[in-house]
C-alpha cells in the first residue's frame, strides 16, 4: 500500500479508535467509519474493522486537532505525575463522547 496522504493515516482520522493495551503500543485500532461487521459467532454481535494507525483509505475525516492536542495534553501530565489510572479513564471518556454515524434507516 502507498504512504498514506500528508497527515490522513487512520491514526489522524475522526473514525479511528486506538486500543489501549500495554502490548499494542498504539499501533492498532478500529475503524468506526461504517456499522460493525458480522461475524460467527454468539461471543460478539459485531466487530469494527482493525486498522494499523499508519494506514489511510479514501474516506479520511479529520479530527478536531485543537481538542486532540488538548486531550494528549492531559493525558500526557497524568502519566508524568502517575495517575496512570486517571489517565486510562479519560481516555475511555473521550472514546465514548466521539461522534458516532448515524444508523442506516434504508435497509
């Protein structure tokens, strides 16, 4: 896949959510662009698809940068002053506020 267009990488898009893990190293996300798709399975009704933050589509939406610096911010003087765990929760917060798309209701 080419390089993604200056600064439009799934990592930089509105629809991209990271997974936190200590093993991810925020290399992997979700694409919260379209509904969940539909697997086999009872466990989950659903799945997003998962992304590398370095890969780009066509669909690229910009983030609100003033709001992520401020988060990132935040985030980052939690971490330096050990409130790991307040960090974690924000961060939680701000994934469940993100904008969602609208149900389809032609189906």
């Amino acid at each position: 896949m080419a390089d993604a267009p200056k600064n439009q990488s799934c990592g930089n898009c509105r629809y991209y959510r990271r997974e936190w893990t200590a093993t991810n190293a925020n290399q992997q996300g979700e694409c919260g662009r379209y509904p969940p798709l539909q697997k086999d399975t009872t466990i989950y009704p659903g799945v997003f698809p998962s992304v590398s933050r370095y890969n780009w589509c066509g669909e690229y939406a910009p983030a609100n940068p003033a709001a992520v610096s401020e988060a990132a911010t935040t985030i980052a003087r939690m971490v330096l002053m050990g409130d790991a765990t307040a960090a974690y929760a924000l961060i939680d917060k701000l994934q469940e506020d993100r904008p969602t798309q609208p149900a389809n209701s032609g189906d």
